[in-house]
C-alpha cells in the first residue's frame, strides 16, 4: 500500500453499509474486505460467504438486501455477475464475470479446487463439475433482464482492468449500462486497484447519495505534464491529496480542425490520472466561462486571468512546486 497520503477515509460513506460480494473460489473473509473496513472506517462491511451453487447464492444475496439494506454494492468477478443482478441498488462491478460457465471451462477450473481464503463453514475444497458449470450458465443467462433507464445511467459502475487475463465483459456491460470505465490492473483485487480505481467510485457516489458538492478545482494539463508528455514532478501525488476533497476537472486547449490532439489528451489522461479522469476532462479556449473555485494554471491566457474563482499560478513564487500548491491546500482543510 501507497502512503504518499493518508489510506483511511473516514468520512466516506460514513453510517452506511456496504455489500461486498466476492468473486469464485474466495470468501467473505478475504484480504480485499479487510482493506475495505480499513479504508473506510465509518462504514459497516457486510460480507457473506456465498454457496457454492448459484441459485442458492441468489438466494442469499436478496436475502441479505432484505434484511441489511446496503447504501452500495460492490461485487469482483462472479461476485461482479451477482451484484448486477440485485437491482435497486447503487453498485460497483468490477472485473464481473458474466459468462461465468464458459470462464470456468476456458480456465480449467473443472474438478477438485481449494477456496482461496477461509469460510466460516470450515470448507477448504469443492469440486467442479459440468452440471455445476450449466448451473453457472443458467444464472448468467439472466444478467440483464431487470435493467432500467436509471440503473443504466445512474446507479450501477463498471470497473474493467485493461490487462485482465481472465474476463472481457466490457462491450457486453456497455451494451446496457453507460458506466464503464477502465483502470490500471488485472483481474484480480489489490490495495492499489482498491485506492486508485474502486475508492474514486464509491466517493462520487457517496457525494451523490448525499448531494454532496465539494468546491471545484480545475487543473490545466500543462500543470500536470510538460511539453514532452512527461509527468510533472510530484503532480499525481498532488492530484489525487486534491481528489480526496475537491471535484477535480482537468482542463486543456481546444484547438480547432486538431482531433489528433483530443484524442492524445484523452489517452495521457487515461493513461495516468485513470478512473478519477473519467468524464472530469474539459477542452476549451475560454477559461474564464468555467464555474468553479479554483483554477491552477502556468499562465493567464485562453481566459485564465479572468477566471471567476481564484487562480493558482503554478512556477510563480508562491506555488512554484507541486508540494507547495499542496501545503496551501491542506491550510484550507477542503475549503
């Protein structure tokens, strides 16, 4: 785990509930449910141990809404295809293995396995078998159907690791939710796709749930990298202490009759700022329309000098670094 800044959050969906719904193989006492409890502390963590057989796993989990009513889901692989499922509910589907019967074939997991973390029932084996694995057709078969026009726009993210070995739902998800996104990652759950991937997620959606709005904090890109591409010393450290209390937007030139370099932006900040980028990137020649509390820019062109908020100069006396423009910002406390 980083600790460029702090790894617990408090006040992220504090007094609520969250539902995790693990992935094949695994348990409600896996390492990614102990990280969750860590970094969110204000949060209750609520997280079964799922059968063996998805029909009685369905089961269980409309069972468990019923009765703890979680404020978020969040499901990894088949406990992605799962979480899909429970409608009504704001969710996060990560890495979700909506074609489980044919992952399991493909992957050899047929015959005898080992759960990967301890269950409560004291089982360490199970066995996989064909008419298992048509179970697992079975259940996938009905991803979907309950689908409406706001789950679709509003309340349910797809995560998809963009070196994920073992599933590639992305297009199927896209085709009925508008919420996909791609991080940095594999197929499996770690610290990092917990903090820098997942955790963005649940903030923006805790902020909604709350109508929550933090002050606004534009950043042109020209801050972030230089004019080579290369990253700014200490500029994603200080972008994502920023994420943690304000909504973040980056900013850059919209140059006419010029997609090439639109699309370039757009994989640079993809590539480097990842999930928290996600639909925060503005192109525009007019700074000075934007609404918003802050703006840190190198100069005052396109509108900056005129910016409604304040303008942040970076490389001028007072903020000449990164770790400057963070020390001033953590004098505010989130203001």
């Amino acid at each position: 785990m980083e600790n460029n800044y702090a790894i617990q959050f408090p006040e992220i969906m504090k007094g609520k509930k969250i539902l995790y719904v693990h992935g094949f193989s695994s348990s409600g006492q896996s390492g990614t449910v102990v990280k969750i409890r860590e970094m969110l502390p204000g949060a209750t963590v609520v997280a079964p141990d799922l059968p063996l057989h998805p029909a009685e796993a369905m089961d269980l989990l409309h069972h468990t809404c019923e009765t703890e009513n979680p404020d978020l889901i969040i499901g990894t692989s088949m406990g992605g295809m799962y979480a899909e499922m429970l409608y009504g509910y704001d969710r996060i589907l990560v890495n979700p293995a909506f074609q489980m019967g044919d992952t399991m074939l493909k992957h050899g997991m047929l015959g005898k396995n080992t759960f990967l973390n301890p269950r409560q029932d004291g089982v360490q084996e199970f066995i996989v078998t064909k008419s298992l694995v048509e179970e697992y057709k079975e259940i996938t078969a009905k991803c979907f159907a309950g689908v409406t026009d706001e789950e679709s726009c509003d309340r349910v993210f797809g995560l998809f690791g963009d070196e994920d070995p073992v599933v590639h739902t992305r297009d199927l998800f896209s085709q009925h939710y508008r919420n996909a996104i791609s991080f940095h990652g594999e197929h499996r759950m770690n610290d990092k796709i917990l903090l820098h991937s997942v955790l963005p997620v649940v903030q923006w959606i805790d902020d909604r749930q709350e109508h929550r709005e933090r002050p606004i904090i534009y950043v042109s890109i020209d801050t972030l990298r230089d004019a080579r591409g290369k990253q700014m010393s200490s500029a994603m450290k200080a972008f994502r202490y920023l994420f943690e209390h304000y909504a973040m937007y980056i900013v850059a030139p919209s140059p006419a009759y010029n997609p090439e370099y639109i699309a370039e932006v757009m994989r640079w900040a993809e590539d480097v700022v990842n999930v928290p980028a996600w639909q925060h990137l503005v192109f525009t020649n007019r700074k000075d329309l934007i609404y918003g509390d802050y703006l840190i820019d190198p100069s005052e062109e396109y509108g900056a000098a005129d910016f409604m908020g304040t303008l942040i100069k970076f490389g001028s006396d007072t903020f000449k670094t990164w770790e400057e423009i963070i020390e001033f910002f953590s004098r505010l406390g989130g203001q």
